[in-house]
C-alpha cells in the first residue's frame, strides 16, 4: 500500500520589516539572515524549527525590553 502524505506549507513568517540588528536577526519577522536566506530551500521540518526559533527569540526579546523598562523606570502597569 502506497502511503501519500499531504505536503504541508508553512508560511514565511516575514512580516515586511526588516531590520538586522548586531546579531544579524531580523527585527521584524526575528529570523537570522542565514535562515532568511535559505528559507526557501527549507523543507517542512526545518520551517518549523525556524519558526519555533522566531517565537523564542521574540519572546526574549519582549523580556530584555520590559526589564530595560523597569531599571529605567519607564514600566507601568495596566
């Protein structure tokens, strides 16, 4: 029996703001130039490792800018 997969496309998550910071991340879409790069020669797996990556990456970055707010003093609660 013949097994066919249904290929599934994961998204670029380029959100068309670019910006590399010192690291050469992508502030926008928080991809590493590197990944940016070979993006489209990625399979489905490797997209999804980028992709977690991303979601890390910016979720760190949210918390170095909410600490940096709070040393300033610039933090304020809702």
């Amino acid at each position: 029996m013949i097994k066919y997969e249904k290929a599934i496309e994961i998204a670029s998550p380029c959100v068309r703001n670019c910006c590399l910071n010192t690291d050469d991340i992508c502030m926008g879409c928080f991809r590493h130039i590197n990944e940016i790069l070979a993006w489209k020669n990625y399979k489905t797996d490797e997209k999804k490792v980028v992709v977690t990556a991303c979601i890390e990456r910016r979720a760190s970055d949210e918390e170095k800018k909410l600490s940096r707010e709070k040393l300033n003093g610039n933090y304020r609660t809702k």
